[in-house]
C-alpha cells in the first residue's frame, strides 16, 4: 500500500511539473480599451491570456463628465 501511494505521488508530481512547464507560444497581450485595466500574471504558472477587469461594467462611474 505504502508503495502505491509512492507510486501515485510520483506520478501526480510529475504531472504537475510538466502542467507547470506549459509556455504558450504566439501570445500578444490584448490591447486596453478605454478605461479598462488589464491583469497578467508573472509567475511559473501562466494564465492563457491576459485577465481584463472592468469595474463598471454596468454603470458610468467615470469622473468626466460626459
């Protein structure tokens, strides 16, 4: 049983070394569109894509007055 869950934690290892060393190629981070913040992450592990926040997506909460 010991040898198993060696077995199984090596595997689990190894597969989550080879997820961590996924580099997408061709990548063009996405370009901002008015007043919209854009997120990438810059760790070992990458985000396929860059994440887009935008905070008032349902109301004008701009300071300028329109």
């Amino acid at each position: 049983m010991i040898r198993y869950a060696f077995f199984v934690l090596t595997v689990m290892a190894t597969a989550a070394t080879a997820i961590a060393a996924v580099h997408p190629t061709g990548f063009e981070p996405a370009q901002a569109k008015g007043n919209v913040t854009v997120i990438e992450k810059n760790s070992p592990f990458p985000v396929l894509g860059p994440i887009i926040v935008e905070e008032c997506a349902v109301e004008d909460c701009s300071d300028v007055q329109s």
